[in-house]
C-alpha cells in the first residue's frame, strides 16, 4: 500500500503543446503559440510527504529469462494498420490515433475492433461522441458486427472504468479521449488536466491488465482543444492520421512507436465501405496519368520510408493584365517551387518569372521529399516550352541553388520502384548507382537534364 498526503498546485499549461509555466504568458515559450495558454489544477507530486512500499507489482528475474516474444504485437486484421505497427497491437500498449476531425479515425477504430473481435478478442468501444445508433450504422457500412464487439455511449471516466472492470475486455477503444471527463477535476472536457488525467487512467489499466488501449484523439489546427501532442509522452505509440478530405486517399505514420519502426506508412482509400487498405500506391496514384500531356513526369519519392511513384505536373500560363504573376501548389511546398524556378531561370535559361504557375502532385499526396526537385524542374520546364517528355521516363534527385543534381536519399529502392512499375529510363545524379532493370541516365545539372529530354539546346 502506498499513503500518500498530495497537495494541489495551479500552474498554466498550453493547449498546444502541454507544456507548463508557472505563471500566465501570452505566449508558450515551448511551442510559440500565442494565447494558449490555460490555468489547470494539479496533484503535486512534488508534495508527497510520505511513501511506503506497497506489495510490489513485478520481481526482478535475470533478464535472459524474460521472454522476448511476449510482446509480440497482435494483428488488427487490417492490413495496412498492421504494417505501420509493425505486426499489430501490443498487450498492455496504448496507442493515440491523432487526427484532424472528419478524417476517418473512428472509421479506422471500428474496423480495426470489427476484425479484432472477429478472431476472438473482447473488444469495448467506448463512444463518447456519437450515440449507439451512430455506431450501428457505421457499423453496417464497415461490416464490423461481431459478437464480440461491445459498444457503450459513456462520457464519465469512473463510469468508463466500471464498464472496464465489468467487461474484462482484450481491446478498448476511447472515441475520442477529448470527451471523457473526471468529474473529480476541475476543467471541462477537453482541458489539458482532464484529457491528461482521463488518458493516465487508462494507461495505468492498460500497464496493470494487458488491455490494448487505443485512444481516438482531435487534432485541431486552432488548438484550441487540447492537442493530442500533451499526450505524447504518456503513451507508448502515436500514430497520425492523414490526407485531404476532398480526396479519398488517407495516409497513417507512427509518430512515436515504442515497439517498432517509426519509418512505416499505411495507405488507406475511404470508400463507401469504409477503410480499403492500399496495398499498391504507386499503381493508384498512376491509374488516370496521360503521359503524352506536356508538364507530366513521374517521380519516386519516399513517403514514411516507403518508395512510392507519384506523377508532377506543371502548368504555365501567360499572366492575364497587370496582375502580378500567380504562383500555386498543391502537394509541394511553395518555396521550393519558387527556389527550383529561380534555379531554372538561372542555371537553365528557362524564364517563367512573369508567368502564372501551378505545380502539383496528382491524388492529394503531400510531399516533403526534397528528391522531387528534379521532376518538378522538368515538369515546368516541359509545360513552358509545351513538349513532353518520353512516358516511360522517371526523374530523381535534389537540386542545389548552382542547378546540380544530387542524390537523394535511398536511391537504389526508389528506382526499383520505378522499375517494378515499368518504367525503363530514370535521370539520376551523376554520384547515383546502378539498378538492375531500370537504364540510369547520369547527369551532371538541370542544363544537361533539359537536352537530354530535348527541352533544350
Ligand atoms: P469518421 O471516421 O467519422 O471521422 P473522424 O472520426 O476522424 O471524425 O469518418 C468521417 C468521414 O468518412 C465522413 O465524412 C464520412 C466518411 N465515410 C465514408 O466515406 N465511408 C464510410 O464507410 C464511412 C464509415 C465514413
Ligand atoms: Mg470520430
């Protein structure tokens, strides 16, 4: 048993990032937030006067006898969930699924619970936000109702607990963590102490039983409830739920994944069913390409560790009036399209300054990857001077402001990527190596990848 006399302490915590101040700023020195920060109540452990050892809970063995594979991860069933946690859930874990509303988490939790009570496992849905009939239509729609599969609409974390104690679940979901509140605490649902106490409630469940514990959690761009980031140290895995709600296509990266890689990415498309697991992106993101059209190259790029093709397209066209010249992307980061534009003006003798330019990149990906550098600079170039360039052609590699090309990171996969994918010729770095089934074509600068594409000289 553990006596212990607590004191409670206010401090100000950001609704950002969870960082505490001891007193109020109109700014978070942690994340640089303006006005987000909140008073909170807390227990202060540093109030603790007397503590007496309680029956321990674990013994200390020799630790070549502990049993590496008892935490092996327990599949969901859905397949590409499964690749971004490494083989699945672990006992005992708990896991935030962050995302922006609208996105598709709960749809993601219930398949996953769908499947998992499928092949056994108790699982409790704890729905704090839709009602059981809400549910029971999604339920339909993602075809997850086994009779395993327990639903119960709770706000209130002691009444959660209770349901817990008396269901006994494998697998319990929290949707969302956001709504569950302690009425013991002070604070409204979705202050920084009630969603933090709520989500080490059910870590300490989950460390005590072996309930694999997924918390559904909001991020909103405001921040003005907390964000799921003051829960990132109290959790074992965050995984991060992605995509542009006006495409269906939804990408999941683990963020923090104490049992395995962080380099992993799940590719998901939302269909009228529910969730579909992607198991080949590449050949989605290329199904609609026309590859005669000017402005169009296909690039592999590298997404969460994973080589994945996706098609660049240029779009240049005279601005209209007076009007200064437009300049829009999507997928791509502005800046590195007017820096590659500068480049090209320069390095190249390709000017599009006093043009309007689009850039994108076709299916709502969002790339980051500085390896695109060289297809975008081809594909401006291409839809200026309005020639295409040959359809089984790729383009790899980053591009310095001197117009030089250079290696892009694991150059080797993404070329077999593109080469599993049927394409014959890749532009590379002069420094890039030999990939079987794929002909590299070595260049030096954007000067040399232009006239071997016959855009130039
Ligand atoms: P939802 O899982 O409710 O998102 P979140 O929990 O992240 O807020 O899903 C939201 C969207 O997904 C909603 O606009 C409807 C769409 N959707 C489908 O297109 N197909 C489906 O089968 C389901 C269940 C939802
Ligand atoms: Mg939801």
């Amino acid at each position: 048993m553990t006596r212990t006399r607590v004191r409670t302490r206010v401090v100000f915590a950001c609704t950002k990032c969870g960082a505490q101040a001891p007193k109020w700023l109109g700014r978070c020195v942690e994340c640089g937030a303006w006005s987000t920060l909140v008073e909170e109540t807390f227990n202060d452990p540093s109030s603790v006067v007397l503590r007496v050892a309680g029956a321990p809970e674990d013994q200390p063995i020799p630790l070549a006898q502990v049993d590496p594979n008892a935490g092996a991860g327990r599949p969901s069933g859905v397949v590409e969930l499964d690749r971004v946690l490494g083989g699945g859930f672990v006992r005992g874990s708990v896991t935030l699924l962050a995302g922006e509303p609208g996105i598709g988490k709960s749809t993601l939790a219930l398949q996953a619970l769908g499947r998992m009570a499928e092949s056994g496992y108790r699982c409790l849905l704890v729905s704090a936000e839709e009602s059981k009939e809400q549910v029971r239509l999604r339920a339909d729609r993602v075809d997850a109702l086994a009779s395993n599969l327990l639903v119960v609409s709770e706000t209130s974390l002691p009444n959660v607990l209770a349901h817990i104690d008396d269901v006994a679940p494998d697998v319990l979901v929290i949707d969302s963590i956001q709504t569950i509140v302690d009425p013991e605490l002070p604070g409204g649902a979705g202050s920084v102490a009630q969603v933090r106490e709520c989500a080490q409630s059910f870590a300490r469940v989950a460390k005590k039983t072996g309930l694999i514990v997924i918390l559904v959690g909001h991020v909103t761009k405001d921040g003005s409830i907390a964000g799921p980031r003051s829960l990132e140290h109290l959790v074992d895995t965050v995984l991060a739920f992605e995509g542009d709600r006006h495409h269906a296509l939804r990408m999941l990266y683990p963020l923090k994944h104490r049992y395995g890689s962080t380099n992993e990415l799940g590719v998901f498309e939302m269909r009228d069913g529910g969730l579909e697991d992607v198991p080949d992106p590449s050949a989605l993101f290329l199904a609609d390409r026309r590859a005669e059209l000017t402005g169009s190259i296909v690039t592999p790029i590298l997404e969460g560790g994973r080589p994945l093709l996706v098609e660049v397209q240029a779009l240049v066209v005279p601005t209209q009036g007076d009007a200064p010249p437009r300049r829009t992307t999507q997928g791509i980061d502005s800046g590195r399209l007017a820096l590659l534009q500068a480049v090209l003006d320069r390095r190249g003798d390709i000017r599009i300054g006093f043009a309007d330019v689009y850039a994108s990149v076709a299916g709502g990906v969002r790339v980051v990857d500085p390896g695109i550098d060289l297809a975008l600079t081809l594909a401006l170039a291409s839809a200026h001077m309005g020639c295409s360039l040959p359809p089984d052609f790729v383009a790899v590699g980053e591009i310095g402001l001197g117009g030089e090309v250079r290696l892009a990171s694991q150059h080797p996969r993404r070329l077999a990527e593109a080469a599993r994918l049927g394409f014959r010729h890749a532009i590379v770095p002069m420094s890039a190596p030999a990939v079987e089934g794929i002909e590299s074509i070595p260049v030096r600068g954007i000067a040399e990848a232009l006239s071997i594409t016959g855009m130039y000289n």
